[in-house]
C-alpha cells in the first residue's frame, strides 16, 4: 500500500511539473518565432528558411522571423539555437555541417549537435555536382578518374571552402577512386565559376545551383551528380554511382531543429506544418531552382539520418584532417 501511495504521489509531482509544459504546446505559438540560420542572407539555407518561415506564419498565425547569425561555419548561429530556451521559440534552419560535421573539424565546438538539438523535419538534400573546364581532355568521371590516375599530381580541384561538404566530398571520392587532386580552396561558388571558365582549374565541386544554367548552356560540362538520381534539369548528367561508384552518395542537406526539450507537441505542430509546406507548389519551385531534393519524414528519421551522416563523414574528415 505504501509503494502504490509513493508511485502515486510521483505520477502526481511529474504531472505538475509537466502541465506548464503541455498548456504552453497547446497555445504555442502566441508570439512570434525566431528561425536563425547560422549563414549570411542570401544564400541557399537562407532563401530555404524564407520560403519556410512564409508558410508557417501563414498556418500557424504568428510571425517567423529569420535571423541571420552568420560565422564559424554555422557555431555561432547553431550555439544561440542550442543555448535557448527549449520553448519553440527560437529554431534553427541549419545545414550538414553546423548539423552534424562540424562536430569533427572544430576543437573548440561550442555545441555538441547530437546532443542539444531536438530533430523537427528533414527540409531536403542538394546533391554535390562535379563539374569541369570544357577543356579538360576527360568527358566523364570514369576519364577523369583514369586521367588523374595516370596524370598525377596535375588535375586541380577546386572547393567553396576549406571543411565545406564539397570539399569532403572530394577527399571521399579520392578515397574511393585510389586517386589525388590537387586542392583549391575558394569562398564560394562564384570564385570557383569563375577559374573554372578562364581554365585556371579543371574540376569543381561543390552545390548544384550555381552550375545549372552554365552546363546547360555549354559553358562547364558536367561530369556526375553525387545524388541517388539524376537531375531533372540536367538529364544528361549520370550519378556518381551510375559512373562506377555503386551507392556512393554526397549531398548538403538542409534540417529543420530546436534546442532539446522543446515539448513534443511543439515539435510536431512544426513537422505537420513543415511536411504540408513541402507539398507545396511554392516549395517544389523553389527547390527545383535550387537545386534541392525534398524530403520530409519524422522527426525521427531525420534524426536516424544525422547519426547515419555523422557515422558516414566522420572518418572522412578524419582521415583528411580537417580542423579548425
């Protein structure tokens, strides 16, 4: 009788403890909303959040504010989400690397991903697009692969970055293909667009939207997309896995997070919302032009796929020793 009193006067303290927290689920959002995303404005994660917040202001009748918090590779944006309250009022738009990889190249990270984010919705993946000078004698990755193999030391490779996932997919296909590029790291795509058209370097890889319209209109070639399928606007492009690298797969992915224990009722208002939103035809617009794939799911499978990204990259960034 004692135990069944004690075990009731338990379940009674954890349901007053808890009830603050479902009547807030229950009337949230009754202000407004901060998405951060850890990068400047006008860039990919940032045009996605915009796309993102739009909607749900519209469905769920309160403003979401972007708040760009730019530096670090993403930390400083991603420690203020993780550092908040877990109320549903500060959020985070994040991409891989202050996501997940970030975690192996920073030794002073301020934030352990895994640990202090709640997962709301996968947003979508932008497959990294290898491409190359028109010049180059290799017209597909296979040639590229046989010409750096026999030509080493010769081929250069440019990335948007040193530690960007453009440039861990290239240590990865190194890896996989028993080959070497010669390095070249750039602020972005524009700089590497640019040496990739004065033949200054012979291959790029990096995000799919800048290359688009230059692939198709000749002016790059486009050697493979580092996706699961082909892009529709770019159908003559195979997959790095049709080109002989079975399941071989790299892309930036973009994620919807809050700071860990946020109520879960918080968290699924916002991946209705966030699944209904990629239905959209704004959304699959959008995303078309960006060159982003949609996804969509559960919370936990978007957190399933982080662990399975960050197991994946991991001895990657490693092995290359990328650190900052």
């Amino acid at each position: 009788m004692r135990a069944r009193t004690a075990a009731l006067l338990a379940f009674g303290f954890c349901a007053w403890l808890l009830a603050p927290l479902n009547a807030e689920a229950q009337t949230w959002p009754s202000r407004p909303v901060t998405v951060v995303v850890p990068f400047a404005a006008g860039v990919t994660g940032d045009i996605v959040a915009r796309g993102l917040v739009e909607h749900l202001a519209g469905v769920l009748g309160q403003p979401f504010i972007v708040d760009n918090r730019a530096g670090a590779g993403g930390n400083i944006g991603g420690a203020a989400v993780a550092k908040a309250a877990p109320d549903g009022y500060t959020l985070l738009l994040a991409t891989t690397g202050p996501a997940a990889n970030n975690k192996f190249m920073y030794k002073n990270m301020p934030y352990d991903p895994q640990r202090d984010f709640a997962q709301i919705v996968l947003m979508g993946k932008s497959p990294v697009i290898i491409t190359a000078k028109n010049s180059l004698p290799a017209t597909t990755l296979k040639e590229l692969v046989e010409y750096a193999k026999a030509n080493p030391g010769k081929i250069t490779a440019g990335y948007p970055g040193n530690g960007t996932f453009g440039h861990v997919t290239g240590e990865l296909l190194q890896q996989s293909a028993g080959m070497t590029f010669v390095p070249a790291q750039y602020r972005g795509s524009p700089a590497i667009i640019t040496d990739l058209l004065g033949g200054h370097i012979d291959i790029g890889m990096d995000s799919m939207a800048p290359y688009v319209a230059l692939i198709q209109e000749k002016k790059l070639r486009g050697l493979a997309i580092a996706g699961l399928q082909r892009w529709p606007l770019l159908p003559e492009v195979p997959t790095v896995a049709e080109s002989g690298f079975p399941g071989f797969e790299a892309a930036v992915w973009y994620a919807f997070l809050a700071p860990t224990g946020t109520p879960p009722a918080i968290l699924a208002k916002l991946n209705a919302a966030s699944n209904a939103y990629l239905k959209t035809k704004a959304a699959t617009e959008l995303f078309e032009k960006l060159g982003i794939q949609a996804a969509g799911g559960t919370p936990e499978e978007l957190k399933a796929f982080v662990d399975a990204e960050m197991a994946k990259w991991g001895p990657i960034i490693k092995g290359a020793k990328i650190e900052f």
